[in-house]
C-alpha cells in the first residue's frame, strides 16, 4: 500500500513535470505482474543515435538483462563477466549475428539496425537466452518487477505491448492510449520459454 | 433311486462314490495344472511385457539422445532457424541413416513438415506440435499414413523454439516380431490404437482377426483371456505422441499352445482316473458279488423253505453272513421239526397215536387220485356202548382198549390206513375191486372186534359194528366216505347186524330236507298248506261239538306231503313255531267261520311237545286265543313233558288257567307214565289207535281200552278214543263209557268246506250216522 501510494505521488509529480506521461500496468489474467514486458508508443528518432550504451551482459551464466529494448540502429555490447567463455549468436533474420567465443577481457559489440525481435542464445550454454527489441520509436520502456512502466512525455498513439512469451500475435498488443494521462492497464498472458 | 439287488445297489453306490471322489481329485488336478500353466504364461507374458517395456524406453532413448544431439547441433540449428531445407534434409538423412531410423522429419515454426516427405498432413502436424508443446522429452506412438511408427521428438532452440526434430521407426509387425523373438515362448505381438471415437485399430490388415483378443478396454488389461478364449492376452499400454490417441501393444499367445507341454500331463491324468474308475467299477462289481452271492442263496433257499420245501445253505467263514447262514439252517431244521410235530398232531389222535380223520380222509383223496372212486372204500368199527364203556374202565384204558382193537385190525389188513375217526370209532380205508372183497374183509372184523380184550391182565368185553361205505355212496349223501361208513353202524345197529353197507335211501338227502322246509315256508304263503278237520263224536250229546285240525300240504309239484314228512323235520329245524302259529291262526279263523254258519265246534290242535316248554310260543299262544276259553284244545303227547317236565308243566298250568283245554295224545303208545298223567292239567285223554283199530276182536285190547277209560274218568279226565273205523268199536266204546270217538267211521278229515257240509248234513239227524253205522 505504501508501494502504491509512493508510486501515485510519483506520478502527480511527474504530471506536472511534462506534458504527456502515460503509465502502463501489465499484468497476467491471474494479476500477477508481467516484468521484461516492452511498452511502446509511436514517436520519430532523432536523426543521430543518442549516445546511450546499450548492454546486454553475460554473469552468473545469463544474459542480462532478460529483455532489452533499443532504438533502431542502436549498438549493443556485450560484455562478458563470467570467467568462462561466451558463444552469443541470434539466427533473427534481419539482425542475425555471432560473436564465436569471447572471453571477459574481450569486447564485443553489435549495431541491430532492423527493427524487430532479436533472440539470442549461447552456443554453449542452452539455458542463456534473452531478448533485444529494435523499435524506431523513443518511447519504449521495458516493465519493472511490478509489471509498471512509465512513458514521459510522449504523443498520443497507439500502446503496443511485446512480451517474448507473449500469448498473442507476434506476440503483441496494441491499445488505445488512456484518455487523460491515466494508468493503462494491461492483461497479457504469457508462457514460459518453450 | 430304488435297486432290485443288491448287488447292484452296493455296486453303483461304491462305484459312485468312488468315481465321486476321482473325479473331484481329477478336476482339482486339472484345475492345479490348469491354473499353474496359465500363471507360468502369464508370468513369461508379465516379464516378456517388461523386457519389452524396457526395449521401448531404450529404443527411446536411443532415438532421444539422437534427435537431442541434432536438434543442439549449432550447425543445424541455424540450418532450422534460417529454414535451410536441403541443409535440414541432408543433415536428417545422414542421421537416420546413421541409427537405421525408418522417419527422421522437422516440424518448423511454419507448421512445415521438413524431410517427412508427403506422410504428414498439416493435420497430423498440427495435431502432433500441440501435443508435443506441453512435454518435457516427448515420445510415442504415431500413426503416419496408416502405420504405427515409435517416434520422439526434441525441440531445437536458436535460442527460441524454432521447430521440432521427429525421429521415428516402424512398428510394423516385423518391427513387433523382432522384439517378441526375445521371448522364451513364440509371442505375436501386435499394436493397436485409437484415436479419438474412432475405436481400436491394428498396424496391419489382419488385425481384424485380433480384435477379438482386445477386451472393453485393452489398456486396462494385465493378462488374461481373449474374448473367444482362444489366446492368452497381455495388452501393455503405451505411449503415444499424440494426446488424442492411446495406444496398446498386444501380446498373445495361443492357449492350445501355451497348455501342450501340460497335455501330456492332463491325458495321463485322465487315463490313470479312467483306469482307477475301471478298476473301482470292477472292484466294486466284486466286492458286491461276494456280498450278495451268499444272500442270494438266502433268499432263494429262503423261498424254498417257504413253499415247504427241505433246504440248507452252505455256510463257509467265519463273517456275519456266513453265521446268517448257519442260523437259517438250523432255523430250517427247527421249522421242518416243528412241521413235522403239527403235521403229526394235525393228522394223530393225541389219545391214541393213532392216525386221525384228517389223515383218513387224506388217504381216501389219495385213492381216489390214484383210480375209480368205485374201489375206495371205508369201513368204520364202532366200538358198542363205548361211553358206558369208558364210564367203566376210565379214559386210559379205554383208550389202550381202542389202541388194542387197532392193532388188530393192521394185522388183518396190514396195507389198509387206518385211524381213530371218532370218540368210539376206527376207520380203515382201502382199495379194493368188488364190494364182496371188503364185505370179507368186514367180516374178519367182526370176529376180531368181538373178540375180548385184556387190559391190565383182566380181561374185557369188546363189541364192535361195523359199517361200510364206498366212494360212490358220497354221492348222494353229501357225507365223506368215512361218515357214510359211521352212519352204516347206526344202520347196522338199527338193525340189529354186526355190519352193514351204507343204504343211501334210508339215510335220506339232508340237503333235500332244508329245502323241503324253505319249500313249506314258502308254501304257507301261497297257501299249499291247509287244515283239515276230523270231527269227534260226543257220545252224551250224539252229536260233534269238537273236532281235530291236522295239517295237509298239497304242493303243486311233488304232490301230498304227509305230515309225518315234514313235521319232524320241522321241528328239528325250528320251523314248528310259525308252522303252529299258522295253524292257531287258521284255526281260529275257520272257528269263526264254523260259528258263522251256526255251527259251536270246539277245535283241537296237536302242539309239537318243543312248543310246550317254550314260553314265547305260549306267550304268542295265550296271547291269540284270549277269550276263546274252552273253544280250543291242544293236544300234546306226554314225550313233551319227559324232557324239561318243570317247565313243561308250569307252561301247561298257564294255558289251563286261560281256559285252553288240553288233551294228553296217543296215550298208550309212548311211555304212559302214570306219574306225567297225574301231574299234566290235561281234561282230556286220547287213547292211542292201535289199542282202538282192533278193539272188536282183541280181548285184551278192549281190557286195556276198559281200564284205561276208567283209569281216566277215575282222575277225572273225558276220553277219546282215536282209530275209530267201524261202528262196533263205537257200540263198544259207548258200552264202555268213553266220551268220544274220532276216527274214519265218524269221518275222515276233510278240509273246511266238507267238513262244514258234514255238519249241516247231519244237521237234520246229529246221531243219524253213527247210529245208522252201529245199527248196520
């Protein structure tokens, strides 16, 4: 409850700080929240790539983050800090890439400039896996740990919501922006990795 | 159930009971072995189910490590993920070929089916991915155009699910067939499925010929029977990679086959209870026979003695049968001493020892079996007076008296049977051809049986007659040879002779008698009996105030019956009381008529001397004659009053007090005890005719007449004088001072009418005809 309120002054706060926020609540139809969810709305890129570094780590043998959301044309690193070495490879069709083994001294990157899913696996180890979405829009935000995410300054257009697991065409919702800045709740159902 | 014999019932009980009991060891053999062979099947069908369940998860595994090693092969991966079909297809070939699988396929994220060829629809794809989605190391039975294939699949990750890898081998029956040769017994094997409502269907053409092996539910059955019970059954459920279908792998196994190696036991099984039953049966048989032999001889010898035959039984052993038979025998013995001692009293005098009538008259059906009746002939010795005899000497010597005579007599006819025929009398009986034969013989006699005896060194007078009587002489008598020959000695005796033949004629026909009475019965009612009346002159009046009743019988077919016929006989038979009764009453009634026509006759009735001590007839008597005192007279001859005088006379006394007259008859030819004339109430006294027919010129007669009239008149009785036939004798008897005189020449009797007719004609002139007569 503390949570809740905390979260509702935030977003007064926030109100009044721009002039569009909208706030997007994903969860399960059994209420559970739906984290690594991408919430975006439409918007134009800026011409040239804001200089952001855009990491998908490999620890503890896993990627990390599970989802990663980046702009078009965007380069991702990916840095390895396990002692041992990595394979990543995504077989996506326009974005398909292989990094063959790297270790943690080395540095790798990729620049994914075709919008769309990006699974990436290890060659080594089957359980790593996770997901980089490429969206020419800026206003794409990945849900926390309680399913929220939290859109500033952002035109009115339609909400889509990605999910890797999602229960939907390519897996994927599209909503109506709520009317008047307020939280757009969303039920999606989604399933384990297969 | 119900057995005739013996010997049959012990046999089919033993046998039965025995067979019983074979057959139950027979069938709890049978069910043993039966039972045993099944479990052994159906263990080997149990471990043969596990080997091949342990085959299936091999093969499995061995297709899964396969399809996991391609489907993680990087290579191959990328191959599905960029959807490089001839890659795919190549690297699927190598594999397959590589582990001998019939089917290796990928189904991409398409819905595509890479490497299968044309065997998979998108259905069965579809149907198979959905299936697929939800294991972990899926794997199973699948159906691909019509064939069972044991397939497993395994997903390939890039790193997303990308497509499924299929690896998949036929279970054709030869697929099955190879891994039931594993099996120590020759299995079939075969598969079946079902998808959906679609019910059980087999790999092959021929499952039709398996369906009856199923049960409802072949997924549920361990082992057990098929539905024809032809085939030991072990359905073994199994995987399948569709979820919409079930599977079971069939094994069976012919039960004929399954039981052969048992068969041999069975039938010598069978044949040692077929051979115990025989010799149970045989056995039994025996054992039966040995009982029932010596009781058969039993019964027959028991049905022997009872016809009287003499019977013994052997008796070997010591067991109750044998002491069964012992006892018979001298059971035997006893009744056949016993019989012997019966017979022996039932055919002997006990007195004498002597054969009895019994025996004698055995001994004449004996001769009269053996030739003519004419030649059997008895002759009966009567010992004369033999009762005053015994009074004398006593019983014992008497006897020893008649013993004595028979011994005598066997040595005159040593061949004759002889015997004590009765209390006095010996009888022999003989054969011989002519009478005379046995007259001589008769004769002999004689001279033996008059002949004293001496008993206790005195000796004794001995008189015998002798009768004789043959065969023939039954006839007519209705008497046995022997009685006719003990009537001939009355006759002899009658007759004053030693020895006499039988006379038929004199003895008369006894049945002939009883009939004559049923005759005169009947004859009272139709009136063949009548009275006639014979008038009695009173000498005071001159005229005929009384007269007698005598009985006629005229009967329509033998003529007159004189009275002296039928009266002793009626008397003897107890005939005389109604005869009487009929008589008073037809007197009374004719009395009535008499005095109707003017005519006062008193009338006298002859009462049989039985009736006058029997109290009924006087009661009946006194009781039809009330107020007619003085008008009827009964004549009675003294013998009545000899054998029951006090009764006799107090019955008398009864009648002379209701006024009846009574007349003592026949004076003069019976006993004329003066003592009975005194007592007896008598008025008045007939004196017998034979003292009156010759009155006229017997002097002494006309003496007796004289005294007697005065004898009578002294004790105040009136006489009447019977047999008066001529007109001297009642010139004589009125000289004499008799008071009536009754006979042919005062009239003979003559029935109602006549006699009525007599009276009117003498009417005129009462004394005109006696008178007439003693004048002429």
């Amino acid at each position: 409850m503390m949570r809740l309120l905390s979260l509702l002054a935030a977003l007064l706060v926030s109100g009044q700080a721009a002039a569009e926020d909208v706030t997007v609540r994903v969860t399960t139809p059994a209420g559970e929240p739906v984290a690594h969810a991408v919430v975006s709305l439409p918007g134009a890129l800026p011409a040239s790539p804001a200089d952001v570094v855009h990491e998908m780590a490999q620890e503890d043998l896993r990627f990390d983050p599970f989802v990663l959301v980046v702009p078009q044309g965007a380069e991702v690193v990916f840095p390895n800090r396990d002692r041992v070495r990595h394979h990543v490879y995504s077989f996506a069709r326009d974005n398909a890439f292989e990094l063959e083994l790297y270790g943690r001294e080395q540095e790798r990157s990729v620049v994914f400039d075709a919008q769309g899913n990006v699974p990436i696996g290890c060659n080594i180890h089957d359980n790593m896996i996770a997901y980089i979405r490429v969206v020419d829009t800026p206003h794409a935000v990945v849900t926390n740990a309680d399913g929220v995410a939290v859109l500033e300054g952002v035109a009115a257009g339609p909400v889509t919501v990605w999910h890797p697991y999602a229960n939907a065409e390519n897996n994927r919702l599209v909503l109506d922006a709520p009317a008047d800045g307020s939280t757009l709740d969303v039920t999606l159902d989604v399933h384990g990795r297969r | 159930m119900r057995f005739r014999s013996l010997r049959t019932k012990l046999a089919v009980i033993y046998a039965g009971l025995f067979a019983l009991v074979m057959l139950a060891a027979a069938a709890a053999s049978f069910y043993t072995v039966q039972r045993n062979a099944t479990r052994l099947v159906q263990d080997e069908m149990a471990a043969m189910a596990a080997v091949f369940d342990r085959i299936w998860a091999l093969n499995a595994r061995q297709m899964g490590d396969a399809a996991d090693i391609l489907s993680r092969d990087f290579g191959f991966r990328a191959a599905v993920a960029t959807r490089d079909v001839p890659t795919i297809e190549s690297a699927l070939d190598n594999l397959r070929q590589r582990f001998e699988f019939d089917i290796a396929f990928v189904i991409d994220q398409q819905g595509q089916a890479i490497g299968a060829g044309d065997i998979l629809s998108g259905e069965t794809i579809r149907l198979i991915e959905t299936s697929l989605e939800a294991r972990e190391t899926p794997g199973g039975v699948v159906v691909l155009d019509g064939s069972a294939f044991h397939a497993v699949a395994r997903p390939v990750r890039a790193p997303d699910h990308v497509g499924w890898v299929v690896f998949a081998y036929s279970l054709s029956s030869q697929g099955l067939n190879d891994l039931t040769e594993l099996s120590a017994i020759p299995l079939e094997a075969r598969l079946f499925w079902s998808a959906g409502d679609a019910g059980w269907q087999a790999s092959r053409s021929d499952g039709d010929d398996w369906r009856n092996l199923l049960g409802e539910t072949p997924g549920e059955q361990d082992v057990g029977y098929s539905l024809d019970r032809e085939h030991l059954v072990s359905a073994i459920a199994v995987d399948s990679l569709s979820d919409t279908m079930s599977a079971v792998l069939v094994l069976q196994y012919p039960v004929a086959q399954a039981m052969a190696p048992f068969r041999t036991m069975m039938l010598g099984l069978l044949a040692a209870g077929l051979a115990g039953l025989a010799i149970i049966l045989v056995g039994s048989w025996l054992i039966a026979r040995g009982l029932s032999r010596p009781l058969q001889a039993l019964e027959a010898a028991a049905g022997r003695l009872a016809k009287g035959e003499a019977t013994s039984v052997a008796a070997p052993g010591q067991d109750e049968i044998s002491r069964l038979a012992h006892s018979f025998n001298t059971m035997g013995e006893q009744i056949a001493a016993r019989e012997k001692r019966i017979t022996h009293l039932a055919l002997h005098d006990p007195e004498t020892g002597l054969a009895n009538l019994q025996a004698l008259e055995q001994a004449v059906r004996d001769l009269s079996d053996q030739g003519e009746a004419e030649q059997v002939f008895a002759i009966a010795v009567g010992i004369d007076r033999f009762h005053q005899v015994r009074g004398a000497i006593g019983f014992a010597l008497s006897s020893q008296m008649i013993v004595d005579l028979a011994a005598r007599l066997e040595q005159v006819c040593p061949d004759v049977c002889l015997g004590r025929v009765a209390t006095d009398s010996i009888g022999l009986v003989l054969r011989a051809e002519h009478a005379a034969t046995v007259e001589a013989v008769a004769r002999q006699i004689v001279d033996l049986a008059n002949t004293p005896v001496t008993l206790r060194d005195e000796p004794v007078d001995l008189h015998a007659t002798i009768g004789i009587a043959s065969l023939a002489d039954t006839r007519q008598a209705g008497l046995t040879v022997i009685e006719c020959a003990g009537v001939a000695i009355d006759q002899a005796r009658q007759a004053q002779q030693r020895f006499a033949r039988f006379d038929g004629t004199a003895y008369g026909d006894p049945t002939r008698k009883l009939s004559l009475m049923s005759r005169m019965s009947a004859g009272l009612s139709a009136g063949d009996l009548y009275l006639s009346y014979q008038p009695k002159y009173d000498f005071r009046t001159r005229s005929i105030r009384s007269c007698e009743a005598l009985i006629r019988w005229e009967d329509p077919e033998r003529g007159f019956i004189g009275p002296d016929d039928f009266i002793p006989m009626a008397e003897e038979t107890g005939h005389i009381l109604p005869l009487t009764e009929w008589v008073l009453d037809r007197a009374i009634a004719d009395q009535v008529r008499l005095k109707a026509a003017g005519f006062d006759i008193q009338i006298a009735i002859n009462i049989s001397g039985r009736l006058i001590s029997d109290p009924r007839f006087i009661d009946t008597a006194l009781d039809r004659l009330r107020g007619r005192a003085g008008r009827i007279c009964f004549e009675i001859t003294e013998t009545a009053v000899i054998d029951n005088p006090d009764q006799a006379l107090a019955q008398m006394e009864r009648l002379r007090e209701a006024g009846i007259v009574i007349a003592i008859d026949d004076y003069g030819s019976g006993l004329s005890s003066l003592a009975y004339l005194r007592s007896i109430p008598a008025e008045e006294l007939k004196i017998d005719k034979a003292f009156v027919l010759n009155l006229d010129e017997s002097r002494e007669d006309r003496l007796l007449v004289k005294s007697t009239i005065d004898l009578a008149h002294s004790l105040g009785l009136k006489v009447v004088a019977e047999g008066v036939e001529t007109a001297e004798s009642v010139a004589v008897l009125a000289g004499m001072g008799a008071d009536y005189a009754q006979g042919y020449h005062i009239g003979r009797p003559v029935p109602l009418g006549d006699f009525l007719a007599s009276l009117k004609g003498r009417s005129g002139d009462p004394d005109q005809r006696p008178a007439s007569r003693a004048a002429s």
